[in-house]
C-alpha cells in the first residue's frame, strides 16, 4: 500500500474512530490502522503483530476488532453496484475494450469462494466443503478493472454456488426488477450457475459440442477468468481493502497474454444435474454463439 492510500483511508477512518470513555489514554489511530493492515495482509497472530507494533496483547486484539468494524460499515463506500444505466453502459464498454472478441452486454462476473473457518458447535457438517475442512461461502461480482461490484457472505460450505446464488439478495433483485439489468446486460459465471437471461453460462461439455459451441465456451472462458483474477488479487493481498487499493494505486499489468489462453476446467459439469436452467437464457447465449462464428 502506498502512503497516499493510507493517508487517505486514515482520513476516511477518522470521524469513525471514538475517542476511549475512561481515562486510559487510547492508542493512536494511526498505530491501530497500520496493526490492522498488517494482519490483513500478513495474516501474523495477534501474538506476534503485538510484539511488532510494541502494544499490550489485549490492546492490540481490541483496536483490530474496532478498527475492522468501522471498515466493514464503509463497505458501501467502495464496493458500488452501477444502478444506473450510464453506470452499467460503462461497465458493458469496459469489458468490450478488455479482449479482441468481447462478448457484449456483460456487466460483471461472478463466483464463489470458500473461507475457511474453524468447525463450529452447531451443524458443523454443513461447513464441511468438497476439500474436507469447514468453510463459508463469499459470492462476489467483479468488473473488468477487478473491482467487486457486490458481495455477498454467510452460506455454509457445502451449499452449492447455484444455492448461493438462489440465495442472494442480488439473485432477488435482479428477478424482481429492484435492480434493473439495462439493455439486455447480463452477468459471466461458470457452469455451476443456472443459465437464465440474467446469467450467461457456457454450454456444459456433454462430449457432443459443436464447433461452434466450443468457440464460445472459449470466448466466454477468457472473459470470466477475470473474477478469478479478482479472487486471487483478494486472497494475495488485502482482505477488506482490495477496492480501495485498486482506486488509489490502480492495477498492476493483470491483462497479459496468457489470460487469453485460459480455458475453464470442467469440473463443475458433471454435479449440475439440479441446475435448472431457463430457455430465454438460452436463446440469449445461442445467438451471442452465432454472433462469434459469423
């Protein structure tokens, strides 16, 4: 993190910040925002960040907790769905400009991701996950800079990404029209997600695929692989602040060469068999088909 970035979140962080109702004198701000960056980008225990930051144990636990709650009610301040349709306009261009063979009308790309957690008390075999340790599941839509445009946190490991998403407060939205979709934009996900005219999913590998099938599931692949990038940029660096950083520092060279080359796996295809999908969505990706094999 650059120094400007960090000036800027503390001055974001400040009205925020309360001033101790005893007589104690409260740590700096500044001292609990740089112990907090820290662990979120480290991961150190508690342990060891009190030793570095030369701060009392207790003290240290208290200002990471405060500190990560303020930044957690600031979440609206940088993860923003474009309700707009100028907003979503901007973001179909964004991913057009992102390839040589966009595919149009695409406002984000979705996935999930597990968390790992300690096994809890009650129904703990419901966050065991498919790599056998207990997780929850974060849903997250991110846009061709990377950026998470929403997010969306709480299921147990074992859901399945469809049940996530039948779940979400954006799956609600979108379907009762509280969040309008403009201009038949639509979002990118793998094939774990049910197609409808809200969703675009590749054609799932039945061993039968046409030519040009193969070739959207190509074009489609290249494009999603963006919300993996997203994924990785998250888990490598800032756990809460991935946003931020992305405003005030930009993005390194993520758009190389061998990001076109990439082709999703297929593991996903053969536990579909309840994903139900629907006909209008596969009308929309049969002519985005045609549309890349004319």
């Amino acid at each position: 993190m650059e120094r400007s970035t960090f000036q800027y979140l503390l001055k974001q962080v400040k009205p925020m910040w309360k001033k101790k109702a005893t007589g104690r004198i409260k740590l700096k701000l500044e001292v609990a925002l740089l112990m907090t960056i820290w662990r979120l980008a480290t991961g150190c225990s508690f342990r060891e960040l009190s030793n570095l930051f030369n701060v009392g144990r207790g003290a240290t636990f208290s200002a990471y907790l405060e500190v990560v709650k303020i930044l957690f009610n600031m979440k609206n301040k940088f993860v923003k769905w474009p309700y707009t349709e100028e907003a979503q306009q901007k973001c179909c261009e964004d991913f057009q400009n992102l390839r040589k063979n966009p595919i149009p009308f695409v406002i984000g790309c979705i996935d999930g991701c597990h968390i790992q957690i300690s096994a809890p008390k009650n129904d703990s075999i419901s966050y065991f996950n498919r790599k056998q340790v207990h997780s929850m599941v974060l849903q997250a839509v991110c846009d061709s800079n990377l950026k998470f445009i929403d997010v969306f946190f709480g299921c147990p490991g074992s859901c399945h990404d469809a049940a996530v998403w039948e779940n979400s407060p954006l799956a609600k939205d979108v379907k009762t029209g509280k969040r309008k979709l403009f201009n038949e934009s639509f979002l990118l996900g793998d094939s774990a997600y049910p197609l409808s005219k809200f969703l675009i999913v590749r054609y799932r590998d039945n061993g039968f695929l046409t030519d040009q099938q193969n070739r959207f599931n190509y074009i489609h692949s290249s494009t999603r692989v963006i919300i993996e990038q997203a994924f990785g940029r998250l888990k490598t660096m800032f756990r809460i602040l991935h946003n931020l950083i992305i405003d005030y520092e930009g993005i390194q060279d993520f758009n190389n060469d061998d990001d076109l080359n990439f082709v999703e796996p297929n593991i996903d295809d053969a536990g579909n068999k309840n994903v139900v999908d629907s006909d209008e969505g596969g009308e929309i990706r049969d002519r985005l088909a045609m549309l890349f094999c004319s």
